[in-house]
C-alpha cells in the first residue's frame, strides 16, 4: 500500500483546495512523514518543517495562492509548502548540486513569492507587497507573513511592525512561537510571550494589539480544524491583522520534539527509530568553531577581561562553551546583529577584551555598526567570522564570500583568516593580550586538517605573512584556509620545487615589505583566496602592484567571481569557481 498516496494527488495548491476538509489531517500525516523519509537520508532542515505541517496546509487550502502571496520568514520552516507547490518529486534534490534550494527561492517557484535565508524580513516584503497592491487597486489580494518568536525579535521585524500597524494594509503576520530558533529564543520579548499563552488577560490587552494590529490567539497550530477556521475570519478582514500560534518544533518526531537545538539539522538519521546514524569512527580533526569555542575557554579562565557575544549562534559558534563555563561573561543576545556589534563596542571601552562571534554571512546585517561604532572609534572589538568562504548546502544566502571585500576597505580594521588551526588559537591570543584597533578574525565552516591543535600559545606579529614553501619560477600568495588547497595543488606537479608559497594571513595591514620582495623576485604571480575577487586579496595585490609600478608578466587572481554562488556541497562548488585542488594544479603547469 502506498503510504504517500493522497500526498501524491497534490501537485499544487489548487489540488489542496479540491479536498475535503475531513481529509486534511491524513494529508498532515502523509506530509510529515514524507518530510522525516526524504531529510532522513539527504540532511537538510528538519524540525522547523514539521512543526508547520498544519499551518501550510491550512494557509495553501484557505488562500488563494500563489495569487494571494505567502512570505515564510527564513525559509528553514518551507520544506512542506515546497512539497505542495508543484515540488514534491523534486524534493530529494533539497540543497544538493543542480537541485532545489533548502529555502524559498523567486526563481524555483511563482509560489515562493520572496527569496528568504536570513531572518526577520518577512513582515518588510510582505508589506510591501500589500501596500503594493493598495497602489494597483487590488483591494482583496492577501498578504501573508509567517515569522517565528526568534525571527520577530530582532530589529528589522520591529520597524516593520511600527509601520504596518498605521499602514491599513492587508497584511496577516503569522507568530510560529515554539520558543526557539536554532537555539532556545532569549529575551524579554520571548518571556512576554511565554507569559501571553498562560495569561487571558494579558493575551487581550498586548503589545501587539497596542500597535494597532487585529490581533488573536493564543491558539493550537496543530489543531488543523480550529486553524481552518481562524484563517477562514482573518481572510474577510481588512487591515493588518496578527495570529499567534503555538507550535511545537520537530512535531511528529519524539527525538525531534524532545532534542530541538540537535534536529533542527540532524544530519541522517533513522526514519523510523528517529535515532541519528552513527558517524564514521576515528579521531577527526576539530571543527573551526570548537577550536575558538574551547580557546576562548583557555583564555577567559586566565584572562577575567575576556566577553564573549553572539546573535543567536551559541551551539554553532560553540560560544555555548563558554556560557556554560563563565554564564556571566557569555551573552547570546537573539536575532540581532547589529545589537552584538554596537554591545561589543561599549562594553570594549570599559576595557574588556570582547570577542563578538557573528557567521560572516550574518555581519552583512551590521556593517553599519562596524564601521560607526567600531572602526571610526579605533575600539578594539574582536570580531570572529565563522562560516567564512563557501559554506555548502545552504548556498547563496549563507555563503561567508564578501567578508574579505567588505572588510578591507574600513580604515582602522585588521583583517587576518588564519591558515589553520593553530593560527586561530594564536591570533585570539594575539588579540586578548590588547590591540590599538579592533580586528576580524575569519575562518570556514567544518573540519581543520592537525589532530595535534592544542599547542602552546605564541604571539602573531600583526601584519607579517610567511613563506610556506621556496620556489623560483611562480609565487603563490593565498589567504587564509584556502591555503590548504594550494598546497595539495603543488603536491601533484612534478615540478613542484619551482612554486613558492606564501600565506598572507593579513589583508589589512598588508605585509607590503613581503610584497616588494616577491614582485621583484617573481614574474609569475597567482593570488588565491575563497572569496569575491571584486575587491578581495587579489584586488588588493592588484592595487600594490599598480601604486609601485611593477610590471610582472602575468598576474592570476583565482577566487569567485562576479555571480552569486548556489548550493552544493563545499568540494563540488570550489570546483565550479576553480579553486579546488585539481583545477589550481592545471593553472600552475600551464607556466612551469
């Protein structure tokens, strides 16, 4: 018998609509465990997804979608709308090479109505799309934003919400609340509504009502029936309304409910069982994270003037480590970038070696802040950029890929990306002992390549490369892990002695003493980094090279170009751009 049998008679939401009501509840069933079955063997984002089973279903049954336009905020949560809108054969493809994207994507589907992967715009789109539409006369169009009790906390779906309450757009915010997002939702807005769901009294007189907003719930987001039926009466009202539901993530898996931070993305696991598969044994080398995550451990439990700060990302900074050992010193402050920046920089000029731990993706939202409340004041915040460079199945929206760019023009900034791990530990030495500016540490997502990491700490001079192999036909300068690349790349030639490779380690300052060696030494120049190459390192060799008038006979500037990057997993997508091993190998034969 085919378990998927009434899912698969739904290829869009215009087959949804055709249902009875009475047979919504075994097409949530069919839905979820279509979910667990395809995430259990391919990854992905798991318990977001199953927590709104029903809400999607009720949302594509009782709006006329994709007319009536749905913004899922994030997008972790939009496993099932993809599955109903036309998707449902593609999804095994979900965040691997040439498949569908993990988030909701303009180009994949008119029913992905806004592209999302970072959090708290939904409201913004949704209501430009609704005051949009006053503009064109289509007074009935509905406008749908679905956020959750993380998401809306943060700054940008604030200033959404000031507006939309005076707007009389036909806008319908949607609060998810599970109480958390990738880690437990802190904060007194978190506590507010907990306190909202116990409390009648406190649910008629709310903070949201007060924004002029037609506010209802709390209700039960599973309970399909009763949500049917609140969808039903907020669709006939005008003006912006709000619904709060509670839901519970990674509902319809136990391991999933009871472990939310774990299955938010499992990896494989059991379908069944819900157990997660066994890794591969062996002693593996650290995750980039784990190595700031238990060095600013060793540095704090000597130094009671280190802070660490993270928006939202305790578990997958591991700035989690030390929450738990110094609770007074670590803040995960939610969803809010910029907050952690500008936190980061008052709390520095009271003399305290702050670590600020923001994904480099993330930083994006704070550049404001990096530049007016940090470098502008020479205040020496420690910003360390996780998930820099190319991150994999979470494609464009997550990849760490500007940094470099966007970091080396603000005056005053230190940027250095450590070659390995050791590098990391010693440059987060290097800066608690005290800096006159404030630096950007980046590094990438997964695994480092030295078992034996935890070495003594020693001092990095700021703004000195290094040589890390002798050559005398071609230089190499490469920064940060890239270098590892580079160094497997001359490994396969034959002529791999006339190849001299240097690690830059600072894009600003740069080591120009070193520069002025090598463009008089060499005539052959490559430039590698895993970033955008519109002003990256290879833009930043290129302007030495034109300000002191050297003329070498080639210089190649390997890194990604002018294109946003999709998903795939990190080895497949270095072999799009050209900086994997193999394809830097034929690069580098081409002049030996």
């Amino acid at each position: 018998m085919n378990p998927y049998a009434l899912l698969e008679t739904i290829n869009d939401p215009a087959d949804l609509r055709n249902l009875p009501e009475v047979q919504l509840g075994e097409l949530a069933k069919q839905l979820r465990e279509y979910i667990i079955d395809i995430v259990s063997t391919k990854e992905g984002h798991l318990g977001a997804s199953l927590g709104v089973v029903e809400l999607t279903i009720a949302l594509h049954y009782i709006f006329n979608t994709p007319d009536d336009l749905l913004v899922w905020d994030v997008g972790h949560q939009a496993y099932g709308h993809k599955i109903l809108t036309g998707r449902r054969e593609q999804f095994h493809t979900n965040r691997q090479l040439n498949g569908i994207s993990g988030f909701p994507k303009r180009v994949e589907s008119i029913f992905d109505t806004f592209g999302t992967g970072h959090s708290s715009t939904s409201i913004s789109a949704a209501l430009g799309m609704a005051m949009a539409s006053n503009l064109k006369g289509e007074k009935e169009k509905q406008h749908i934003a679905v956020i959750g009790d993380a998401s809306i906390a943060s700054g940008m779906a604030f200033e959404a919400l000031n507006h939309a309450g005076v707007s009389h757009a036909n806008l319908l915010i949607i609060l998810n609340d599970n109480a958390i997002g990738i880690d437990p939702s802190v904060g007194a807005l978190k506590e507010y509504l907990t306190k909202v769901k116990v409390d009648r009294n406190l649910a008629k007189n709310n903070i949201i009502r007060a924004l002029n907003f037609d506010y209802s719930g709390p209700i039960d987001g599973h309970n399909l029936p009763k949500l049917l039926k609140e969808l039903k009466r907020l669709k006939k009202k005008k003006g912006p309304k709000f619904l709060h539901i509670i839901t519970t993530k990674g509902k319809g898996l136990r391991q999933a409910e009871q472990d939310q931070v774990r299955y938010h993305a499992p990896g494989k696991f059991d379908k069944n069982s819900g157990e997660l598969l066994p890794k591969p044994k062996g002693v593996l080398p650290p995750k980039y994270q784990d190595v700031f995550g238990h060095t600013i451990v060793e540095l704090a439990e000597k130094n009671e003037k280190i802070i660490g700060i993270t928006p939202a990302m305790p578990t997958g900074s591991s700035l989690k480590y030390m929450m738990e050992k110094f609770p007074e010193r670590g803040f995960d402050v939610g969803i809010a970038e910029q907050h952690a920046v500008t936190l980061a920089a008052g709390m520095a000029t009271q003399g305290f070696h702050v670590f600020c731990n923001i994904y480099s993706t993330f930083l994006q939202r704070a550049y404001d802040q990096l530049i007016h409340d940090v470098a502008l004041q020479k205040i020496p915040v420690i910003f360390c950029l996780d998930r820099a460079g190319l991150v994999g199945q979470d494609g464009a929206t997550h990849h760490g890929v500007f940094d470099l760019a966007f970091l080396r023009c603000i005056p005053n900034l230190i940027v250095f990306a450590p070659k390995d791990e050791i590098a990391l530990r010693n440059i987060m030495f290097t800066a608690q002992l005290g800096l006159s500016h404030p630096i950007a540490i980046r590094y990438p997502r997964g695994r480092g390549k030295n078992l034996n990491w935890k070495k003594p700490f020693s001092q990095i001079t700021i703004g000195k490369a290094r040589q890390l192999s002798q050559g005398d036909k071609i230089a190499v300068l490469s920064i940060g892990t890239i270098a590892e690349n580079v160094h497997q790349a001359i490994s396969m030639l034959s002529a791999e002695e006339r190849i001299a490779h240097y690690d830059l380690q600072f894009l600003a300052p740069l080591d120009t003493a070193l520069l002025h060696e090598v463009f008089k030494k060499y005539q052959v120049i490559f430039t590698v980094e895993d970033g955008v190459l519109n002003g990256g390192m290879g833009s930043a060799v290129s302007e030495f090279i034109t300000k002191h008038s050297y003329n070498p006979q080639k210089v190649i500037s390997l890194g990604i170009g002018e294109q946003f990057i999709e998903h795939g997993t990190v080895e497949e997508l270095q072999q799009i751009v050209g900086i994997d091993p193999k394809s830097m190998a034929k690069q580098f034969e081409r002049f030996l």
